[in-house]
C-alpha cells in the first residue's frame, strides 16, 4: 500500500467517493498463459521475497502445489490441477493471485471507509490502517482471494506490487517467470497480446482457447490465456464471475431503503404527536383533575 | 444532639414498587417492580451499545458514530460482544415478561387494523386492554425473534471464516433486514412510551403509575388491582 504517491479511482464505503487521481494513468495488467507455465513457482518465491511474507508451512494434498488455497502470507500459488481429456491426461497450472477486478466484489462489499481502493491505475489493494478485518472482503469475493491475518487481524492480499509498479517496475512475479508465460504492461497490450497467443493456439489444435477476462467484473488485472477455455472450472476460475448478487442488494437496495424507513418512522412519530397529540387523562365524573405531567 | 435525626422518609409507592408489583399504594399503583425496570434498561442499555458500534458499520453515512466510540476498529470489537450481551440480556427478559405477555383471544382482537388505528387516534375504548395490550405483547415477541435473528446472522459474520460464502451473505441479508424492523420497531416503542403517553416513561423509571394513567392505558388492569374483577389467567 503506497498511497501516497498514487492515484485512487474508487474507494470502499466512501460518502462521496475519496477520488485522489488528477492524472489519468493507463490501466495496468498481468498477462498469464498457462499453457507455457511449467510450474516451477519461481513466481511464488519472487513473491514471498519481494513482499518479506512468513514462510507458510505447506501441506501435501497428493499433487505438487504448494498448499490447498491462498493464505495471508501466501499471496501467489501455483495451481495444479490434473484433467482426464481425450484419452488421456492434461496437466493445467495456473497461477492464482488478486485478479484485480475492474469492479470489485471486495470493495463494493467493505464497510470500512478507505480499507480497499483502486488505484487509477486499476489495481485494487487493501489499506491496513483502514481496515478492520471483518472480512466482508471475502464475501464480496468471486474469486476467494482475500485472506484474514491473524497476526495484524487484518485482510491481506496480492497487492501487484504496487509499490513496484509505482516506481515503474513489473510485479516481482513476472520479474522471476523464466518461460515468459508471465507478462506485465498496459491493459489494451496484454489483451492484444492474449489475443495472438489465442489464434496461434487454435492453430495448434486448441479449438477452445480463449482469453479469460471475465466481463461479469468488468473484466479483470489479470488476464489468462486458457487452452481449455471451455472448461475454465478446470482451472479453478468460475465461468461468470459476479460481484455477489446479495452484496450489490444490501448496497444498493437495503441499506439506502433502510435508512429512509428509519428517518421516516422518526418523522411519523413526531408528526402523530403534532397531530395527535399525548394521551393524557382526562377529568370523568366529576373527579378532580389528574395532576400534570401523570 | 441526637444521631438518629428524623431522616426523610422514602416514598411508599417507591418502596413498595422494590417487590412488589400490581398493588395499590395510596393513589398510585406500582407497575413495574425493580427486577423488571433493571432488565428492561439492561436490554436497552446493550441493544444502544450494539446499535451505536453496528451503525457505522453498517453505512459510512454513520461513519461519525465510530468515533464517538474511538474508531471503526473499536467498533468491530464492540459490537459482536454487545450484541452478545443484548442477547442474553434479552433472554433473561423473555423468561421474566413470558407469564403476563401470553396473547389472549382479546389481544388479537386489539391488533385489528381497525383497532390499531382507533388506538393511534386515542379512540380505543372498545377494546378494554390488560396489564399489557396486544400491540405490546406483539412487539414483546417480535423482539425477542429479532434477537435471534440478529444473533444467529451474527454469530455468523462474527466468524466469517469459520462459515461457507453463501451462508454468509445471507447471513448478511438477515442481520441487515431484522436490524432495520427492530429500529423501526424501536423508534415507535420509544415514542409510545415517551411523548406519546405521558407517565409511562415514569413507570419504567420509579416503578408506579397513577390511577387515572392505569384506567385510561389499562382498564381492565386498573378495575383488576383495584379488586372490582378478578384477574383471569
């Protein structure tokens, strides 16, 4: 998190909207094509050096990943996922990380004002001074990323190395990729460049592949060139990725409604006592007046 | 001079409303003994630490609230054992009101929309109320639902790690919609037991009412403890 040498677009649970960005900055992004990673998780060291995370013991789960999900020490992992496919075996690695959604499920979902932003740039990180682990983050997720710490009681995440970025240097994970599978540039770049990798793999007899850049979040930091394309829960990756339907709900609809319904109740309230006034006793059978305020 | 100086004498009413309940003294009649007034402000004490630590939470634009309690994290921490205490707090005051608060054939009478609105309009003479009209009785139990609403979908957001994502948006949902009905219930609970029908606030309070405020509220309450009916279960 280096605010104060970036831009921020959007932030979570602000009033008016705690826009920082006087300048328009292209919007960045990873490039991952799983068809050329060898899983050597080079990636996974860069990124634990890089971000000075704990080394997290791993657990064997019968395949060479590192461990079974993302954890708040463990920002970037190598997924290896094994698929009967005509006859035979595919082996599909994909790198899972933050995806950095164009609309973000964790920042529409956090309660705490300024604890997720993105940056003009497009990347979406966590503020540890704002946040307040709740873990709303997670709900709001579609891709399960974020992850509680308990060591600070916070939500950490991949962060794309904004701070490298900032000072204009790829993300540490692209830095380590040996095969070039892991490129880092501008959005329109990466797209086009998934795009290539996309007709020459069809050409190869992939007929499904595709670039994954799911449109249900506006598209995403990340984009994967596929060869199963049509499976892309072979991967790991949900095939229409939304920001949860009850989020965008209790956002949009609820709260706002809520609020009116209570100003309102507080209104009717004061306006049935102007109207209506209190119901005091009255004077009956020639009894004596109640004294005031009985 | 002598120690033992006449010292002030305690208000009977006040004395008697310790133990006691639904007995006249002089021309007031007490109401609500100690045990039941410390329960209610308990529960009331608990559910406005819960709501003061949960509104900021719920949208930035109480975000100012936070403060007041030092600070959004504070509030994280607070509000799930509040919530907790407002809770067991409530289940104490469901076990002591259940007795007088079971609905009676005349209290689902009282919650006509015809009823309801005579008695909002201080025109609700047909229907005689007991100790506690139905409206009360109604809002007694939909508060102790909404408490296990609220603690259930809490308990949940309490731990989300511990709970699938799907459980916990809905989880979400239903701490969000029980929480609004339960302001709402609360704002005109507050009304009616405040401006809207002086000296029952007082009863909450000292623990007695006047005659006149029990036969206008509660006549067949009032008629009861004045000994003219005898109580029926």
């Amino acid at each position: 998190m280096t605010t104060q040498n970036l831009e921020i677009r959007r932030s979570s649970a602000s009033l008016w909207g705690e826009k920082t960005g006087m300048r328009h900055l292209p919007v960045v992004s990873k490039f991952i094509d799983t068809t050329t990673c060898i899983g050597c998780k080079a990636c996974e060291v860069a990124c634990q050096e890089w971000n000075d995370l704990e080394a997290v013991p791993t657990r064997q789960t019968g395949n060479y990943q590192t461990m079974p999900e993302l954890d708040a020490e463990f920002w970037n992992l190598i997924r290896f996922n094994e698929r009967d496919f005509d006859g035979g075996v595919v082996w599909l690695m994909r790198k899972d990380q933050c995806m950095h959604c164009e609309d973000p499920g964790c920042l529409a979902a956090c309660p705490a004002p300024g604890a997720i932003v993105q940056y003009e740039n497009g990347i979406v990180d966590v503020n540890p001074e704002a946040c307040i682990g709740c873990g709303f983050c997670a709900t709001g997720c579609p891709f399960n990323v974020p992850k509680f710490h308990a060591k600070t009681g916070k939500m950490a995440k991949c962060t794309l190395c904004v701070d490298r970025v900032t000072s204009g240097l790829e993300p540490a994970c692209i830095k380590a990729c040996p095969t070039g599978c892991l490129q880092f540039g501008t959005k329109d770049d990466m797209v086009a460049l998934g795009h290539a990798r996309v007709e020459q793999l069809k050409g190869n007899g992939f007929a499904n592949a595709v670039l994954y850049d799911p449109p249900g979040v506006g598209g995403t930091g990340v984009v994967t060139v596929l060869g199963h394309g049509d499976h892309p829960e072979w991967y790991g990756l949900p095939a229409d990725p939304h920001v949860p339907v009850g989020v965008r709900f209790w956002k949009s609809v609820l709260r706002p409604l809520g609020v009116v319904a209570m100003i309102g109740a507080v209104l009717g309230a004061i306006g049935h006592f102007m109207y209506q006034g209190p119901k005091e006793p009255r004077a009956r059978d020639g009894e004596p007046p109640p004294p005031p305020g009985a | 001079m002598s120690a033992t100086a006449s010292r002030p004498s305690a208000d009977p009413a006040i004395l008697r409303a310790r133990r006691a309940e639904d007995v006249v003294v002089g021309e007031e009649i007490v109401r609500h003994r100690l045990a039941t007034r410390v329960i209610h402000w308990t529960v009331a004490l608990f559910f406005f630490l819960a709501l003061f630590s949960g509104l900021p939470i719920w949208t930035p634009l109480f975000g100012w609230m936070a403060h007041l309690l030092g600070g959004l994290n504070v509030c994280r921490w607070l509000h799930p054992w509040a919530g907790a205490l407002f809770f067991a707090s409530m289940a104490v005051m469901f076990v002591h009101w259940l007795g007088e608060m079971r609905l009676e054939p005349r209290d689902r009478e009282w919650l006509r929309p015809q009823k309801v609105a005579a008695y909002m309009k201080h025109q609700d003479d047909g229907t005689e109320g007991g100790k506690y009209n139905g409206g009360q009785k109604l809002f007694f139990f939909a508060a102790a639902l909404g408490a296990v609403g609220l603690l259930l979908s809490g308990l949940v957001m309490w731990f989300p790690l511990e709970f699938p994502r799907m459980l916990r948006e809905l989880a979400i949902l239903l701490h969000d919609v029980t929480f609004i009905l339960f302001v709402l219930a609360v704002v005109f609970h507050i009304y009616l037991g405040t401006a809207a029908e002086p000296g029952t606030f007082h009863s909450m309070i000292r623990g007695t009412v006047t005659k006149p405020w029990a036969r206008l509220h509660h006549p067949r309450w009032h008629r009861e403890v004045l000994g003219e009916e005898t109580r029926r279960p």
